[in-house]
C-alpha cells in the first residue's frame, strides 16, 4: 500500500510538472486522479470515467471530440508515466505503438500529435514514424 501510495506521489509530481507545461489548469491537476485512492476502483473504471481518458470519449463505435483541456491533460499523463519509468518524458515509442488501439476523434488526435511533436513530447511526427518502422 505505502509503494502504491508513494508511486501516486511521484505520478502526480511529474503531472504538475508535464501538465503546467501543456497549459492544464492547476486545479485540474491536483484532483487528477483522485480516485485512484479508492482501493475498490479499477483501471477499466477509471479510464472510461474520467475525462483525461480516451476511453471515456469512446462509446465502442465512435471516437468522440475530447477538448484540449482534457486531451492536453492526457498527453501530460502519459508524459509523467513514461518519466516514471525513466524516459524523460518522451512519449514517442509508446503513443505510436499503440496508435491504432488509441480511439480518438480526428480533431483531437491532429491536437495530440501536433502538441505532442510541437513540445517535444513525441521526438518525431507520425509519418516519420511510420516511413522508418513500417506498419506498427
């Protein structure tokens, strides 16, 4: 319990830092993930419940528009996991793996991978990514 309370600890550290940066509100990064403290909550839950999410836009057909201030928490959030596990930041290797498995509405998919390139949160743009990996 102590781990995983210290491992929220230094999430939600790494998030202010990521999400200042991404123009998230304070406020929205201080509730971030509030309710990962109930220990009755499950990840499914808690990605299609809260707005920071993708899976919380997807109805299992269609891919709703997410607005920046949500998407641009997102892409905090998985910039503050992925210097969790020592890769500063950079989310480049990871989003575009599992870009097909990502649902996002056109709009903000171009908004996440414009600001993810545009700030250096992903290191090259998808098309690139794409011509030197093939097919991910």
């Amino acid at each position: 319990m102590i781990k995983y309370l210290w491992q929220i600890i230094k999430h939600k550290y790494y998030l202010l830092i990521q999400g200042r940066k991404l123009h998230v509100s304070a406020k929205q990064l201080i509730v971030h993930d509030l309710d990962k403290l109930n220990w009755n909550s499950s990840i499914e839950f808690h990605n299609s419940h809260t707005p920071h999410h993708w899976e919380f836009w997807y109805d299992g057909e269609t891919a709703h528009y997410m607005p920046p201030e949500y998407s641009n928490e997102m892409l905090a959030d998985w910039s503050a996991t992925a210097r969790q596990q020592g890769k500063l930041g950079d989310v480049t290797e990871w989003y575009y793996s599992h870009r097909d498995e990502i649902k996002l509405h056109p709009e903000t998919r171009r908004h996440i991978e414009g600001l993810g390139y545009e700030t250096g949160l992903m290191l090259v743009p998808y098309e690139y990514w794409k011509r030197v990996h093939g097919k991910c």
